[in-house]
C-alpha cells in the first residue's frame, strides 16, 4: 500500500532542512559566526537578526545563555525526523512514514511555543526593544510560519492516521469476525 504524502508539506520539510542547519550553524558556531567574526560571511542577514532577537546576540552568548544552543540541538534532532518522514513516505514506501512528519511538525510547533512563552515570561527581554514595525518584520511574521505552518500539518497528517486507523481497525474487526465462525 502507497503511503499518503501531501506535496506542500514534503516541501516544507525539504524547503526548511537548509533553513534549519544554517540557522544551526550560526548558533553553534557563535561567536565566530556574528558580526566581526570571521565566519560572519555566511550568516551575513544576522547581523540584523542578533540585534532583533537578543537571545541570537552578544549579550546572551557574554552570560553563557543556553537557551539558544538549546533549541538548536532540537532543531537538529526535528530536521533529522523531517529527512526521515521525507525518504520514508517518498523513497522507501514505509507505511508509518506520517507518524514521523506527524511527530516533527508537533516538535517543531511545540519547540516554536516554548521560544514564544519564553519570550512572554520574561516581559520580551529579548525582543522587546524593538519598535512594533521591526518586531512584526523580523520576529512575528518569520517566527508565526513555524507556528502556522507546522499546525496546518499536525491537522493534515492528523486526519491521515485517523483515517489509516479506523480503517485498519473495520479491517481486524472483519477478519475477527470471519474466524469466528
């Protein structure tokens, strides 16, 4: 049996891959990858982000804030699943294949929520000096796709193994009763 895969979200899962390891990068390899380091080149866009998100800056990394580095380490770990569900529900035909895309997204939603509640907890300390135009720009909108966009596919992948249950239950229900004759 075919798995069920749904191209907007294969594509997000392969359109963010990148997305997240360079955004790894940057993180583990602070402060070398920030402005005035030497590898800053490949992370150039940051120099306006780190001083947007001050949890990405220089103070945070001064005070040995984990937070970070933290939510990086989980990134790598939602991005390995995202390249799981990908090669198994596109290449190996492996039926549990949206348990692993389902699994992710609530990963990344989950991990998204904490960044934010975090943010809320402590009257954004990190965000909060921005004016309301460079907050919605740089923090709200880019940070609200990995909340909306991870939820439309909790919903999504959601229907598809209820669905794929029910109907693997009517079918044990069936074989069941047939051998009970």
């Amino acid at each position: 049996m075919a798995v069920k895969t749904h191209t907007w979200i294969s594509l997000w899962f392969l359109i963010t891959v990148p997305v997240i390891f360079w955004d790894v990068g940057y993180c583990f390899m602070r402060p070398r990858s920030m402005e005035g380091g030497d590898l800053h080149w490949i992370w150039a866009p940051y120099s306006i982000y780190q001083n947007v998100d001050l949890v990405y800056g220089v103070e945070a990394l001064k005070r040995g804030d984990g937070f970070t580095n933290a939510q990086s380490l989980l990134n790598v770990v939602e991005t390995l699943m995202n390249i799981v569900y990908l090669y198994t529900a596109h290449v190996a035909a492996w039926p549990p294949a949206p348990l692993v895309g389902f699994a992710a997204a609530t990963m990344t939603l989950s991990k998204t929520v904490l960044y934010w509640a975090q943010e809320y907890y402590c009257n954004y300390c990190a965000v909060g000096h921005n004016t309301l135009s460079d907050l919605i720009t740089y923090w709200i909108v880019p940070n609200g796709l990995w909340l909306l966009v991870p939820s439309l596919i909790i919903v999504q992948l959601g229907k598809d193994l209820a669905a794929d249950l029910t109907l693997a239950s009517r079918a044990s229900v069936k074989v069941a009763s047939g051998k009970s004759r």
